[in-house]
C-alpha cells in the first residue's frame, strides 16, 4: 500500500452549534443538497444549515455552517432517514416507519398531510422510468415481511406503483431504473420490479455484520461482500471492475471517483477503484454515517458533520509524479477523464506522460520514457535542451513553464556519470532519428536534425554520412564549427555539398588527400572526389581542379571527362577539343579521352581518329626503340592500333601510310594498303613479307566486311591466285593454298577454281573442297527448286482467282434488256454487276447506285 494525500477531512457543523450542552442529542442522518444541509438527530429534530465553502491561501477549504432553522416533527422516535427532492423543494423524512413530506425552506409537513406508511427504509430512483419531471420515485421497505414497494412521490401527494415479494427479508436497497439491488438476510439480489425476475449475486450473512447496497453509477452498485471486499455488480448480474479489499468491520461507503471511502469504527480508508489499492487512511473514531451527495462526501459522528474535501486530481497525480509512481499517476490521469472537459482533459494529461516521461528517462527506462514521449507528442527540443550545446545557437527555444522536470542539463541528471551520459546519448540518437520524419519533428527539423548532427560526429557513428546524403535541415554555421571541432572533414564537405557549396566541399575534400588536414573516413578519397566532379554541372569547378586529378593519376583523373553522363555531353557543356588541349600534357589520359570520342561515343570526327592513331603509332614506335623484343604493353598498343585501323574509315590514311613507311610494321601496312582499295600489294605484304596466311585469311574476311558476295569472292580468288603463282616448289603457300580452299569453300566460285587448279592435285587432297562445293551447288539447286515451286503454287492461286472473278458465261440477246433504262441492248458492250444485272454503260456512268433488283458492285 502507497499512501497519496486524495482528500482531507474538514469539520463542517461544530458539536455546539448543534446539540450545545445536551449529552443526549445525537446526529441520526444527514442529507445535502446544494448548499444545504439537513441533520436529523434522534430526539426527533431537522436541523438546517446553509453552508460557505472557503478557499484558503494555502490551498485548503474551509466550511462555514450557518443554522437557519430547526424543526420539531411530533413523534418521540428519531429521525432515521432524509433525502431531498430539489424538483419538488420536499424533504422526505423517515420516522417512525412513516415517509413524510416537508418543506425545504421551513421545514413544515405539506398540507395535504400525505405520507407513505409502513416503511423500515426507502432509497430514490436517481435513474426513473417515469418521465415526469415534477414527480420522484421511491422504492421502500415496507414492515410487511418480505415486501418492497415502489410509490410516485409529488409535491403534496403519493401514489403506489407496485408492490413486489422478494424470496427472503429485504435489509436494504437501491433503485436504478426498474432494477432493484437488494440486501436480503443471506444474499444479495437483483431484481426487476417491472418483469419480477431475479438475479441471484452472492451470499451474505447479514447477522455477522450490516449489508451495504449503494448506486454509483448507471446500472452499477457497489455491495459490501463477504471476507472485507468491496464488490461490484451491474444490472446484468456481472462485475465489470476488481473488488477493492477494505476492512472486516466496515459499517458506510461512499464513492467519488476515481475513489471508493469506506468507514469503519476506527478509521475511514480510500481506495482507488481503478487499480483497487488502498490510498489513503484517515482516523476517524466513533463515525457512523458516510454519504455522498453529488461528489461531496460528508462523514458524521453522533456529535458532528465533517466533509471529506477531494484535492484536485491534478495536485494528486503531481504529488504521485513527484514521488516517482509514473504507473499509478498515469492511471489516476486515465481515470480523471470522465470528470473533466475533453479539451482540458487532453492538454493536462499530455503534460502528466510528458512529466512522466522525463521521470522514466532520468531512470534510464528509455523504452518506455520513448513510449511516453511520442504519445505525448513531446516538443522533442524541450528533450535536446537537456545535452548541452545541441540546440543551434540561432534558436529560439525555451522551457515550457512550469517545467516539465527538475533537471537543469544532463551532468545534472547524470551527476557526472559518464557511463549513464553515453546511453542518454544513444538513447537521444535513437530517439531523433525516429521521429525525424513524423509530425512531431514539424516547424523545427533544422533543431533535431543539427542535434543529430552533433550526436553522430561526437560519437563517431556510421549514420553521419547517411544523414548528410539525404534529405536533412541541418543548420550550415553551427553544424559546420561542430564538425570541425570533431575533425569530420569529409562529412563537412557532404554538408557543405548539401548547402550547394561544391567548391568548398572540394577543396577541403583535396586537402584531405594532399594530407593538409587528417580524416579517415575514406580511403578512397581521391576516386570520389574524380567521382563527384564527372558528376557536377559546374564546369568552372571541373576545369579548376583538372590538373590536380590528372597529376595524381593520368588513368583515373581523365574519368572526369570521360565517365561524364551522355545527357549532359549532348548539351556540350564540355568542348572535346577543350578538353585535348588540356590533356596534352598528360599523354596516357590523352589516349583514354581519344578512346572515350571515337570507341564509346563513335564520333566520326577525322582528327580524332587521326589524332588517336597517330598516338598509338607513336607509342609502339617508341616500345620498339626501348626493346627489341615486343613486350605486353607494346603488344596491346599494336592490337589497339590494328584495330582502330582496320575498323575505324574516318583517319588520314595516306597521313598514317607515310609515318609507317620503314618503321617495320608491315600488318600496319597491310591494312593500310587495304584502305586504299590496294589488296594485292595488301596480300603480297601478308603472304610474301610476314608468311602470316591466317593473317591474309584474317584479311580477306574483314576487308569485305559491310560487302556484296562478289566483293568477298574477289578477295578470295586474288588471295588463291597469289598462291598458286608460286609454282609447285612453293610448298608452303601450296599447302596454304589447300587449306584456304578446305576452310572457305562456300566463299569460291567452283568452277573459276577448278580451272586455275593444277592437274596434279588430287581428289583426294580438295575432298572438304570439293565436298563443300557439291553441297552448296545441290543446295542452290533445291533451293531453287522450291523457290520456283511456291511460285508455281502462287501462279495457280491468282489464275484460280482470276477465273472466279470472271465467272459464268453471259448470254446477250436481243431480249435480254437494261435494268435502268428497260431498253435492249445495240451492241456487245455492256456493265455486268455482281449479282448478274446487265445495264448500258452510259445508264451505268450516270447512275451511282444500282437499280432496285441489283445491288452495287464491281463492274466486270
């Protein structure tokens, strides 16, 4: 049991003021409406009172209670019961097992005299079924043994409804609507007077101890249970919340929400109805009545009349948070809701999680302080202000008031521990980043994303660099200062990046590969920075640190030229020969840029082919001077060379033709000679000067490539004819001449190799030849054959057609007549429509449609 300050008893009317010296008066009942107060006391009096409630200054209320009047009723029996019917300005008073009916103000019986007799107890029906507003429905115990009754009470008469038999003695009762919630000798029961049907709760033995029944609420009761419990039923006959546990010897309850009061001899106890814990105990001797009356609780002695003042909720769940319950203040928050305006209700109770969510935090209970803070919709600065220095020096920003904590800053908080920082910190980071991107962070992202800044530069995390390559509102001035403070350059040049200051980001990004400044964050460096510029529209940026890339590495450096996106070369952002004369000094890049024009964008521009030839001629000149032997890098040069000169039709042959002459290139030659249109002295070089026949084979197929069929014979021919001028003591470029022969025989034309054939070459020797030769000739020859067949096939198709179309025969006679003009016809010449109708051809030119028997057509 945690013990909270719910309420504190004030005295509302002074033993003196209502009994004065006289031992024997005792307080009876008491009944309060408004500021009214009613006491019946047991010599047969009604005591009135009007009561002042006054705040005091330091925040307690105090009652004054001024006597108005007192009456006398004529019996000699004690006033039991009272109750008051404000609709009606009556008093019910029960004495003497009689209800009678008085005035509020003066307390006088009504003319009338009518009073409802024969009654041991009786309860209102706050909940009535009758629809009269003049009118109050009572529901009595009636003397007759086992009866309750229901009666319709006005201003000066009664009228009885219904009487109901119950199984056992009813003890006491209360009324919702048409349901009855008795206490009988050994249980308790519901009961609807309207149906008579019954529901059995849980028994009770009311020997041991006084039931009590009282309504809380519609269609709820609160019942004293067996073993000390509080118990709760609906009309339903079901318990809708957990019993509360008060004591064995409770003889009164009350409730006031969220708070059930029970008093026993010794004491009054409170106790929550929303997690059912005991809250608060009063001593209070000798008490015998507890009632509330329209939230006011009001406690009595046989002496005296206290009231049981309720502390705001507010002050209670501020007490609860200042004791650091985070779980009960939140539930007593919940609880308060039926009791206060919406919108008053949501504004407090988003500050109590805000509250509660510091308390969490300071606990290091980060799950559930994050659970409290987002619910809350925590201005999340009111979190950054606690770490010092994170909010941007440029914002505005201050503590809401009254605070939400007691905390100045996290040293504070923390009391130094570095251990505790860090996880504050981490929590603070996780924190941030989640609600970066959800309303909470709306009308001041540039505070939590600066804050994020500094929290990953100070910790060194990997999110940095996330953070400034996305979309982020960080503050430039004080973002930057902390970056440079932690020596995250490379992560200021992202931001400076993000701020649209590219020149900026690269210098620093190039001091930190020159080793002007130290940052580790990429080891790569310099290729990103070659990576950013291929990819930046300023151009005056570009060409500014083009030398610096290129004296760092030829190779990679011209990738800022040639890596560039098509898109933006096509809008000649950068002139290529701009860019040849900055790469003249720099030859290897040269070389890659020259590759990039004519090889990846093909650009047919003849100084460039010229200019990249040339380039390569000369490298392989100079890989010949510095060794005899051909290494791998000359050898790549040369095939690149080949290459470009075999593919490329846009350079100054005769230009490259000179430069080769006596270098000893004589592929180079070769291919060059074919240019010109010169293959003999192309395949005199290859067969004669090199004796490469696969080269001169090579030849022939890419020096007609793009050709017609006769181009590529005529190569082939000239190619066989060169071999076999050698004469049979060749016996190389024999075999040469039997293997191209062997491998190409669907290039030549047969018949023209037979007879440039020598008579002693076998049959045998050209059998893949010849073999090849018979088969392409059979296959011309039954491709030919179908070729002229599917003509056939579509002749006789169209002739077919054809005769269709002409049809029958037509018969013209001297009878026969016009269709439009009914004339007969003078000579054989005549319009026939589709459907057999003959008519003059002069009748058909001047009609455009048929006659009603024939329809339009083609004319035949």
């Amino acid at each position: 049991m945690m013990n909270i300050k719910a309420f504190t008893l004030v005295s509302a009317v002074e033993r003196e003021l209502l009994t004065g010296d006289k031992e024997h008066i005792s307080i009876e009942c008491v009944e309060c409406c408004g500021r009214n107060l009613y006491v019946g006391t047991n010599d047969c009096f009604i005591y009135h009172f009007l009561l002042e409630e006054k705040a005091m200054p330091t925040g307690t209320t105090s009652f004054t209670a001024t006597k108005q009047l007192h009456r006398h009723l004529g019996f000699k029996k004690p006033v039991n019961e009272l109750c008051a019917a404000s609709a009606l300005n009556r008093l019910l008073v029960l004495c003497d097992n009689s209800i009678t009916l008085v005035n509020m103000l003066n307390l006088e019986p009504v003319p009338s005299g009518a009073r409802i007799k024969g009654a041991t107890t009786f309860a209102v029906n706050e909940n009535p079924v009758n629809g009269d507003p003049f009118c109050v429905e009572v529901c009595i115990i009636s003397v007759k043994r086992r009866t309750v009754q229901m009666f319709l009470v006005y201003e000066d008469r009664v009228q009885i409804v219904k009487e109901v038999s119950t199984p056992e003695q009813p003890l006491a009762v209360a009324v919702d609507g048409y349901f009855l919630c008795l206490a009988l000798t050994t249980q308790y029961i519901i009961l609807n007077y309207s149906t008579g049907l019954s529901q059995d709760l849980f028994p009770y033995c009311s020997e041991e101890k006084p039931p009590i029944v009282k309504r809380i609420g519609r269609q709820e009761f609160l019942l004293a249970g067996p073993g000390g419990l509080g118990m709760f039923a609906t009309v339903a006959g079901i318990s809708q919340r957990a019993p509360v546990h008060w004591s064995e010897n409770v003889i009164g309850a009350a409730v006031c929400f969220p708070y059930v009061i029970a008093l026993d001899d010794e004491f009054i106890t409170v106790h929550s109805m929303l997690d059912q814990q005991q809250k608060q105990t009063l001593p209070f001797k000798e008490g015998h009545i507890l009632q509330d009356f329209e939230g006011r609780v009001i406690v009595a002695t046989s002496k005296g009349v206290y009231i049981l003042v309720p502390l705001p909720l507010e002050k209670q769940i501020q007490d609860l948070l200042a004791s650091r319950r985070v779980e009960e203040a939140l539930v007593l928050a919940k609880g308060a809701r039926r009791n206060i305006p919406k919108e008053k209700f949501q504004v407090m109770y988003r500050r109590i999680l805000q509250q509660a969510g510091f308390i969490q935090f300071a606990q290091l209970q980060f799950l559930e302080a994050k659970e409290l803070f987002r619910s809350s919709q925590l201005d999340v600065r009111e979190l950054i202000s606690l770490y010092p220095f994170l909010l941007p020096t440029s914002s505005s920003f201050t503590r809401c008031h009254p605070p939400l904590h007691e905390y100045a800053d996290l040293n504070q908080l923390t009391q130094g521990d570095q251990e505790k920082m860090a996880k504050c910190k981490r929590f603070l980071m996780s924190y941030l980043n989640e609600v970066r991107s959800t309303e909470v962070a709306n009308g001041y992202k540039e505070d939590i994303d600066t804050a994020l800044l500094k929290l990953y530069a100070e910790a060194d995390h990997d999110s940095l660099l996330d953070l400034l390559v996305t979309e982020n509102f960080c503050l430039l001035t004080d973002s930057a200062a902390w970056l440079e403070k932690h020596k995250k350059y490379f992560a200021l040049g992202l931001l400076y990046h993000y701020n649209k200051q590219d020149a900026s980001a690269v210098q620093l990004w190039v001091n930190i590969v020159n080793g002007d400044i130290q940052d580790s964050t990429r080891s790569d460096l310099y290729e990103y920075i070659v990576d950013f510029l291929t990819y930046c529209l300023d151009q005056e940026l570009v060409w500014a640190h083009a030398d610096w890339l290129l004296q760092k590495s030829e190779e990679i450096g011209v990738q800022v030229f040639t890596k560039r996106p098509l898109d933006e070369q096509q809008q000649t952002s950068f002139n290529p020969d701009d860019i040849i004369r900055c790469l003249k000094k720099y030859p290897k890049a040269l070389v890659k840029y020259l590759e990039h024009l004519v090889i990846d964008r093909r650009l047919q521009k003849e100084e460039y082919h010229t200019h990249l030839a040339t380039l390569y001629l000369e490298e392989v000149l100079r890989q010949r001077v510095a060794t005899d032997s051909k290494d791998i890098e000359a050898t790549e040069t040369q095939v690149k060379l080949r290459r470009l000169l075999q593919k490329s039709d846009s350079y100054r042959v005769h230009l490259l033709k000179e430069k080769i002459q006596d270098a000893g290139l004589p592929m180079e030659s070769a291919i060059l000679h074919g240019k010109l249109g010169e293959h003999e002295k192309a395949l005199h070089i290859l067969v004669h000067e090199m004796g490469d026949f696969s080269a001169a084979e090579d030849y022939c197929l890419w020096g007609s490539e793009g050709q017609d069929t006769a181009c590529r014979q005529h190569l082939f021919h000239t190619l066989l004819a060169m071999y076999l001028r050698a004469g049979p003591s060749a016996h190389e470029l024999t075999v040469a001449a039997v293997d191209l022969l062997n491998h190409h025989a669907r290039e030549f034309d047969a018949t023209q190799v037979l007879q440039l054939l020598p008579d002693t070459w076998s049959v045998q020797l050209l059998c893949p030849f010849l073999t090849g030769a018979m088969r392409d000739s059979i296959h011309a020859r039954r491709t030919t054959q179908v070729a002229l067949g599917l003509a056939k096939s579509e002749n006789l198709i169209y002739m077919y057609d054809k005769m269709k179309l002409k049809g029958s025969a037509v018969r013209l006679s001297e009878k026969k007549l016009c269709q439009l003009c009914q004339n007969p016809f003078g000579e054989p010449v005549f319009v026939r429509y589709p459907n057999g109708g003959l008519v003059h051809t002069h009748c058909a030119a001047s009609r455009h449609t048929t006659p009603s028997s024939p329809s339009p057509g083609t004319r035949t």
